[in-house]
C-alpha cells in the first residue's frame, strides 16, 4: 500500500536525478515546496518550462540563448574582431560581470580530457577554426581554465589558429584581488612574478 | 596499511573530477597508500590554497584526515609541477598516457612505490624533454613525438607490464620456448603473452619485423637513462606501439583512450 501521495512521491524522484540532490534533499525540496503557497511552485514550473522551450545555442559563440544570434553576436556595440574562447557558459557570466571585456566570445561546450574520452569533435573547435578563417578576427584570447585540461585545449587550439596570422593571447595567471601574499600557493606566485608590470606610479 | 585519522603523504594527482560547487574528488597514486581517492573542498575557487597542488599530474604534499565515505585533503603543497609537459601537446598527451595507464591497472590501496617512482621519473624525463623541445625552435616545426620522448614512453609502458607482472617475452617463443632467431618472418600474439618463431606461426595474430623485434628488445633491456636515441621510421614506431597497446588492451580489459585521441 502506497503512504505518500504519488503526486510528492513523483516530485522527490525527479529532484533526486538532479546533480549533487541525494534522497534526503529531494524530500526537503518537495516538502518546501508543499508547504509554500501555490504561485511559487506555479513560478518554478513555468521557468523549468520556458528555460527548456525557449533557450537555445547561438549558432555564432555556441552561448546559451534565447535569440539567434544571441545578444552578444547581434551587437553593432561589441568588438567583433575579439573572440574570447570559453569553456563553459558559466565562463561568460564571469567575464561579462567584470564590465571590462567588449569583445566577442566562443563557447568550446568543454575542455579536452584524453582520460574521459573528450576529443577535439567533441567541442566547438571546428567552429572556431572556421570563424576565425572568416577574416574579421584580429585577435583570439585562449580563456580556457588554468589548470592541466584548460592548458591542453589551448595548447591544441594555438597551433590550428596561427596560421590564420591573428593575434593569440592567454589569460594572465596571477594573485586575487584583496588577498595576503603569505597565502598565495607557489604556482601562482611564480606566475606572478613571472608576469610583473611595470610600475607607473 | 591501517591509516591514522590525520595521516599526511606525497602523491601524484593522476584524475580529477568536478563534484559539487567547488570540490574536486582526486585520484593520488602514493609512495606509501597506493592509489586513493580523496575530496579537495573548494579547490575550484580561484582563491582557493590548494588549487594548484591538486591540479592533474601535480606531483604534492597532502595533508588528509580520514572521512566516512572519503578522505579529506586540509592542506597541500606542490613538490613538482612539471610545466613544460603543459606546453607541448604532445608531451601532455604523453603525461595523461601515465596518468591514465596507473587509474586503470592499479587497484585502490594496494602499496606500489616502485610503480610511483616510476611515474614520477617519467613524468620528469617527458618534463625534461618538453623543455628541450620548446627550446629549440627548428624540432618545434615537426610533428609528433621527439626520439626521446618516443623512446621515454615506450620504456615506461614496458616496464609497467613487467612491474604489473604482464612482462612480455621478446626473447623466445611463446610456444615452444626456442630462443627467438633474428629474422623478419617471427610473429606476435598479445594472448599467448609475446613472440612467436616462424615454426609456430600459425599462433600469431600480428607480423613481428625484425626491427620492430629488435627495438622492443632494447628498450626492455635497457635503463631508461642508458637508451640511444633511436631514430625510427613511422611503420616501426606504429608496429612498436600497437604491439604494446595491445598487451594494455588485453590485460586491463580495455585499450588506454589517451592513446587514440591524438597519438602518443
């Protein structure tokens, strides 16, 4: 004989297949959800909906969108002739927040992983090739993550796009903004150094 | 080995994977533990202390205290990072090769400092040698592998096999134990566990040639430091690869993917 109401039993086993919810959280989630007024479950509903029905990927950057090309692309005001390559989404968010980047951007859908079986087909690589090769492109900044994978995907991008003569650049490495020096880890200190400018002050 | 709550150790990061907001889960080959997995909270954040120790094969000092389900790591330092092998495609390639041969033949917990030690010494000779290679601007127009880097993964691939106890026999025949004759006609089968004489041949899956012999010979039978630069044609090094590969295939139950993404 089934206790629960299938109705909330339904609910905890689809937020249960949701990344990083395990059984104990998915029930919370549902009893929050019962328990709160019924607008706000309709407004979750409708926006788990929309999100499916009307984001799509920009057929230019490959950036999730709701237009296509998405706002970015579309924009006289962006400098097109700047493509900043991404891995992820996420990665846009970040650099668009900064306020300091007006330039174009590429989402690779990933980084290259040999170990996890993630090849050059498995990402926008292709695109980017072909887009730069369409000759507006001055320069490419490689944004891909500071770690093992982000350094690989650049280091196999580099060489497929210097032949098209435009400017490559890589992220700078160095210390965050309001910490302590006597944190800083070795690898990140030594990039730093290695990275110094000069002082105009 | 029993591990005590707080327990510190050296290790090479061989896999990561993103877990949650910010953590990381590690898989670290040690001298004194083996392989283990442990959590680094927080390590993708930007500001986070022990981002560069855990990063893939960083080679680091771990402080970790021991978790219900999984270790956790609470401080890290790095020891090498081997840098140059980031720079050169092939190399990196090379270096998630080491990486991905221990994740897959090792099984958790089971103590193998001889297997550290030799990654870590390759990983230093592939480190080495990217650095040469990026050096020298005219090698950096060829593509692929250099002969020593080549000739560094082909002698740490055979020398894993010998360490994992899958040691293939280049020397006699596999099938009637006759002392191998340098001729261009012996044969080779994964299965049977090496070389095959041309009296037994039907048991071979694949030609051996003789260079291809003569090679897998010397790089067996000789330390890594004392090896001579071999300048080898393209058919002999794919014939000398497959072979290997296909002792990995056979004995790990699947062939290594960092292999085929873009040829090591």
């Amino acid at each position: 004989m089934q206790t629960t109401a299938p109705a909330v039993t339904a609910l905890i086993e689809e937020f249960a297949k949701l990344p990083g919810v395990g059984p104990k959280t998915a029930q919370r989630l549902t009893f929050f959800l019962l328990r709160s007024p019924a607008d706000q479950s309709r407004r979750l509903a409708d926006a788990l909906v929309r999100m499916k029905e009307q984001v799509t990927t920009c057929t230019t950057c490959f950036n999730i969108t709701e237009t296509d090309p998405c706002p970015i692309c579309a924009s006289p005001q962006r400098d097109h002739g700047v493509i900043c390559v991404v891995e992820e989404p996420l990665d846009v968010l970040a650099i668009e927040k900064t306020e300091s980047f007006r330039g174009a951007y590429h989402v690779l859908n990933g980084a290259l992983s040999p170990m996890e079986g993630i090849g050059p087909k498995d990402l926008r690589i292709s695109e980017l090739i072909a887009r730069v090769q369409g000759g507006e492109v001055r320069e490419v900044i490689l944004a891909t993550n500071p770690n093992y994978e982000g350094d690989y995907t650049a280091a196999y991008i580099a060489p497929l796009l210097k032949p098209q003569g435009v400017t490559l650049t890589r992220l700078a490495r160095g210390l965050p903004l309001g910490g302590d020096l006597e944190y800083a880890d070795e690898g990140t200190l030594s990039r730093a150094l290695e990275g110094r400018r000069a002082f105009e002050g | 080995m029993p591990t005590p709550h707080i327990y510190k150790t050296e290790g090479l990061v061989i896999r990561h994977t993103n877990y949650g907001e910010a953590d990381r889960i590690l898989t670290v080959m040690t001298p004194q533990y083996g392989k283990i997995r442990f959590i680094a909270k927080g390590s993708r954040k930007i500001t986070s202390k022990l981002a560069s120790a855990v990063d893939l094969l960083t080679r680091g000092q771990f402080v970790l205290a021991t978790g219900r389900e999984l270790d956790v790591v609470t401080q890290g330092v790095v020891l090498e990072r081997f840098d140059h092998l980031r720079d050169s495609l092939w190399h990196a390639t090379a270096g998630y090769t080491v990486a991905e041969a221990l994740g897959r033949s090792l099984e958790d917990r089971e103590q193998h400092d001889d297997i550290y030690a030799l990654a870590r010494d390759t990983l230093r000779r592939l480190d080495a040698d990217a650095e040469a290679w990026l050096a020298d601007p005219v090698p950096q127009n060829q593509a692929g592998p250099t002969a020593r880097g080549w000739a560094t993964m082909r002698s740490f691939e055979l020398v894993l096999l010998d360490m994992l106890g899958y040691r293939p026999a280049f020397h006699r025949c596999v099938v009637c134990e006759a002392a191998l004759q340098p001729v261009e006609n012996n044969g080779f089968n994964a299965e049977l566990g090496g070389a095959i004489c041309p009296t037994c041949s039907r048991y071979g899956i694949r030609p051996l040639p003789l260079l291809t012999l003569k090679v897998l010979r010397l790089v067996q039978s000789t330390e890594w430091h004392a090896l001579p630069v071999m300048r080898l044609d393209a058919r002999t090094r794919d014939d000398v690869e497959a072979i290997l590969q296909g002792i990995f295939a056979l004995n790990l139950e699947r062939s290594l993917k960092s292999w085929g993404l873009l040829g090591t």
